[in-house]
C-alpha cells in the first residue's frame, strides 16, 4: 500500500468518520498531532508523519486511528513486525473498529508461520466484518492455508535433494533443466557475467549449457553452439524427447512480437538450425515464456500474461495441426488462479502437469503442484507436492524423468556452488506420474543399411488414438519414441519408398524398479516384388478368425499404402503356431487372411489387387517351444506381388 492508499484507507475506517470530527480520541493534543500527520502524508514527508503519529499516542494510546496508520505505513515500508503490532494494539482497543485489521494480521501471522494464531485471526474477519465482502474469499483462502501447512509441517515428506556436482553446478545461477526422454541429455540455462568487450546493454549474460550422462555420471557442461546461443539472453527452454527440437524464450528480438516471444530450433544430425518465432498466433504483444512440449509431437504449453486469463500469469496450450499452430487455449480455471501459475512440465506420460503457483494452497511463495489430465480431457484439481519439497520460499523449475522417480529441480539452497545449482530427488510415491517406457535405436534401409528419415508414431490399440509421433534424423537414422507403461500399443515407422513397420508393444508390466531404454532398431523394406511384412496389430480370438476391434489401426495403414501406391498388388497370408491339428490350422489360418482381404475391399480396395491364402504353421519364423515364440509364428503377413 503506497502512501496515497494509506490515506485512502484512513476515510474508509469506520462508517461516519471523517477528518476532524468523530475521531475515537477527544484529546485535543492528540487530534492536533494526528492530523499533522496525515498533512504530512499528504506531502510524501512520512517519516514526519509516522513521528506525529506516535507522539499522538503518547498523549491518547487509545487512538485507534493512530495504531492503523501506524500499522498501514509499516506494512507498506516493509516492517512487518511492526505493522503486526499496532493492528493487534488497534483490535485489542475495538475489534470492530477496523474490521480489515484482522484481515491483515491473519495474512502476517500466516507469513510468520503462526498458523493457529493466523486461523482465528480470520475467522475473527469473517465474523465481524459486514461491509467487504469481497474479502472473505482471501480470508477463507488464508486459513485452508494455515491449517494445510501445519498438516505439512508435522508430517514432512522423505526429502533428500542431491546436487548434481561440479561439472553441472558452477559459481553461477544453473536452472530451467531440461531433459531428453532416455535420461542421457540434459540442457539447462546458465547465466553469468558477460564479457565487458561486448555491445550488449545487460551486465548478465543466459544461455543454453548442454551434458550428457555417462557411466552413471554427467559430462561437463558445455556451451551449446550458434545459432542456438547467441550475443542475445536465451533461456526457459525445453527439449522434445528425442533431442532433436528445443523451444526456447527470446526478448526484445528485432522479430519478436512482444516483450518476450518463444521461438523453436531444430537439430539435424550433430548440427542445429537457426531458431524461428513461432508467429504472432502463439506469440501475442504479451509476455510468453517457459514452453514444455509433449510427447504427442504437437502440443505446446506455454506461460502468457495475454488477455483472456484467470489473473497474472497463466498456463495455455496451442496445438500444431496442418502445418500451423491454432489459436492457444487457456488451460482453466482448475489449474490458473487469481495468482500466478508459471513453469509448466508436461511429463512423457502426456498425463500429468507439473507447474508453479502462488493462486492454489500451498506453503507460501511459489509452490510446486501436480495436476492429472482426466478421461475428458480436463485437468483435475492440482496436488501440492507437500513440505518440505515446498517451503515458505520460491520452487520452480521441475522436471520428472520417463522412470517417474527421479526429479529434477533449481534452488538456492544452503551448500550450492553458487546462488541457483540443480539438484535431484526421488519424488514421494503420490506425487508421480505414469511411468513412461521408452525405445530408441537406428532406422535403416533393410537392403543397403543405409539410414533413413521416417516417420514414427505410436498408437494406443484400446483407442485408436496417437500417444507418440515424432521421426528419425534423415543424418544418423537415429529415433528415441516413449508411451506411458501399462498399455498396449501399436508402432508405425512409414518413409516415401519404403513398406511401413509394424510392431506390437506390449508395456503392461513395466514398473519403475526396471525401468531402462529399450533398444529397437528397424530396418524398412523397399517396395519391391517379393518383399514382406509381418502386420503384428493384427488381431483375432484364440481359434477364431473373427477380426478384433484394436484390428483396425493396422488394416488402415495398409489401406493408406494401397491408396498411395494404386499399382500395389499385394497377398494377405496367414500363420499359425504348431498347436492343433495341422488341418484345422490350415484352415484357421485361410480364413484369417479372408478376413483381412474383406476388410480392405471394405475400405475401397479394388479385389483385384488382392489375394489371400493360410499357410497353416508351414511357416514359422520362430521356435514353437515357447509362448512367446509361438505369440511371433502367430501373424498375419503382407507380400508384394
């Protein structure tokens, strides 16, 4: 509260009080010394005022006025404790007098971590106050407040944060981490002292610092080379899975839109493109900042200030739907607030949304906060992560691995290397998201070896709907793809030329204890007579021939190449395992692939590009000794004819 608001606040104390009359004093040296003061506040001279004010109590110390002006002007100069006292010495005089008073002091013994004391001092405000009712929220909001810390207090969380060491961490402000999905690379922003040789007109310099993680232990930092980093501040970045696409913050850029716009950068084999604004649909005359990018391939979440939020700073969302970005779209009241919710984290799960808040319940200062995408779409009501990862301070800057154990995060605290270092810790067991497996390998043309640029994306059988999508580099054929665990998916790799992958990925019994990158390299067959693909999404009940539902995802990739190649002659050809009789299996597997040629005529395949047949468990590609080599002689196979 300015000075000008402090004597606002004086002709709003009480109903009929105005200067000079009315006053709860009647000594006149007391009233004579009062309204010195307020001349005095009048003129800017407030520690004249603040001298008047107290000399006024000497005379009269049942001056009410003169307790809350007192307490008003320190609270506004930043003497809390000063400000508690003579708000309590007003309200011990009149409770009712200045019933804001009890507002007040509830929210610095709140501050204070006085929390039973805080509790009854709102509750006090809601009792007596009748005339701002538009405080009663804030008054509410104060004690779920008290009464959460003191819960948290006196059940703290397992909390035992490690510095990431000396090839990390450094003299410097280290945070904003990033991290790729497979755990191996991680880029964070450093800030520094720039060179005095330079033109640029800030005296600290951010940029982008880059480790990778080997034999257990990370590399040294190095600064991430141009076009990435340049003369300009870079920071609040974030990394897609795979490494190969970063989203960062630029301000004040000659093609920037507003004060501070997102831009993206691409990286092809060892080598990074020169960073683009993301255009004035993403990036507004406001403040945009802190992106995180999901692992859908397509969803941005980013922090604006734009209009249209909840209060200050809010988390959006835009999407990249044919080529462009849509409109962003503010993520709801459920997770913005009045306050401020900054540093979003959307986890490889694309479940759940790790953020910052001062709007929601918390510790004080900005809070940490986990919320849960619900089957509609929604976000569920954010959880705070709990004392003592949460403190009366500032935490922000967290990032959660695919293991969904291990977090990483930005603090001061005590016994750094400098004033910001990166730290890890293991997060309580209720604050994790989905565990999220993870495949990386070399994409290559299965007749030259030669790497390949394709197209990856992974499908959840259940619903049809893609979890994954992202590619190889068209340089080293290198892919990282990762899906939340405990779920059954298709794999799809598709290049120009090339008869696409199919594979059946079966995450159900992933668990965090086991948790490792699992390597997948494909090689792609050409389009050629002769070449075959097993369709492993292809799916029937045991001894039936009936397709299945989750079926569908497969068959449509297969129309799609049949309509992308009309000349595509091809024979559906089914296989069983050596169980049965080998003339029923004849048969089952004749009528499996009947199923799948009606099911493509269906789609608008010409029947004369098709033909099918069984070939019983005459074929098989694995042993027929175990479960699950009898699960791979199982199938149902595309040729060129």
């Amino acid at each position: 509260m300015n000075i000008r608001q402090i004597v606002i606040a004086f002709f709003l104390l009480a109903a009929g009080t105005t200067v000079g009359q009315n006053y709860t004093s009647s000594n006149k040296k007391a009233i004579k010394l009062f309204e010195k003061g307020q001349t005095a506040l009048y003129q800017s001279r407030g520690d004249e005022a603040v001298q008047s004010f107290k000399e006024a109590l000497e005379a009269d110390p049942q001056f009410i006025e003169c307790h809350i002006m007192l307490a008003e002007w320190f609270l506004d100069t930043r003497r809390e404790a000063d400000a508690k006292s003579y708000y309590r010495n007003a309200v011990e005089i009149n409770p009712e007098f200045f019933t804001l008073a009890w507002l007040q002091l509830g929210e610095l013994e709140l501050k204070d971590g006085n929390h039973d004391q805080a509790i009854s001092d709102y509750e006090m405000f809601l009792k007596l106050d009748k005339k701002n009712i538009d405080r009663h929220d804030a008054a509410k909001h104060g004690i779920e407040c008290a009464k959460f810390r003191k819960k948290e207090l006196s059940n703290p969380r397992p909390f035992n944060p490690q510095n990431l060491g000396n090839t990390i961490n450094t003299t410097n402000e280290e945070y904003l981490p990033a991290l790729t999905v497979d755990g191996q690379t991680l880029i964070f922003t450093r800030r520094f002292p720039r060179k005095a040789t330079t033109t640029a007109n800030t005296s600290e310099e951010e940029d982008f610092y880059i480790s990778t993680l080997q034999d257990g232990k990370w590399t040294t930092a190095i600064r991430m080379p141009e076009p990435v980093n340049s003369n300009d501040n870079e920071g609040a970045q974030c990394i897609s899975q795979d490494g190969r696409i970063m989203f960062f913050t630029a301000c004040g850029r000659p093609d920037g839109g507003g004060r501070c716009d997102i831009y993206m950068c691409v990286r092809r084999g060892d080598k990074w493109g020169k960073p683009r604004n993301l255009g004035p649909i993403v990036n507004s005359g406001a403040w945009e900042s802190q992106p995180s990018f999901s692992i859908d391939g397509k969803t941005l979440y980013f922090v604006s200030d734009r209009k249209g939020g909840y209060g200050g700073m809010d988390i959006w969302k835009t999407t990249f739907v044919d080529g462009k970005w849509s409109t962003p779209e503010n993520l709801g009241p459920n997770v913005n607030t009045e306050g401020n919710e900054m540093s979003p984290f959307i986890h490889y799960d694309d479940q759940t949304l790790y953020f910052t808040s001062d709007g929601h319940i918390g510790m004080g200062g900005m809070d940490i906060f986990a919320t849960r995408r619900e089957k509609d779409g929604s976000w569920a009501k954010p959880q705070n992560l709990g004392y003592p990862i949460n403190t009366s301070g500032d935490e922000s800057n967290l990032i959660v691995s695919a293991d969904a154990r291990t977090a990483i995060y930005s603090s001061d605290r005590q016994g750094g290397y400098g004033k910001q270092d990166l730290y890890t810790f293991q997060l309580p067991v209720e604050a994790r998201p989905v565990v999220t497996a993870c495949m990386k390998g070399t994409i290559t043309n299965a007749k030259t070896g030669e790497k390949i640029a394709a197209d990856i994306k992974v499908i959840e059988l259940a619903t049809g709907n893609v979890v994954a999508n992202t590619s190889s580099d068209k340089t080293d054929g290198q892919y990282i793809v990762s899906l939340p665990a405990n779920n059954n998916y298709a794999l799809h790799v598709t290049a120009d030329g090339f008869l696409f992958y199919s594979q059946n990925e079966n995450w159900e019994q992933t668990s965090e204890a086991d948790w490792q990158p699992r390597q997948v390299d494909i090689a792609l067959h050409p389009i050629e007579a002769g070449e075959r693909i097993a369709l492993r999404n292809v799916f029937f009940e045991t001894g039936r021939y009936q397709l299945l539902d989750n079926s569908r995802t497969e068959l449509d990739k297969v129309v799609e190449l049949m309509k992308n190649n009309p000349s595509l002659r091809i024979e559906l050809g089914g296989h069983t395992d050596n169980v049965g009789q080998p003339a029923d299996n004849m048969k089952l597997s004749q009528q499996r692939a009947k199923a799948v040629y009606e099911y493509l005529v269906s789609k608008g395949i010409e029947a004369s590009r098709l033909t099918f047949k069984g070939y019983g468990d005459t074929m098989p590609v694995a042993t027929n000794d175990t479960d699950e080599g009898r699960a791979t002689n199982r199938r149902t196979e595309l040729k060129i004819l």
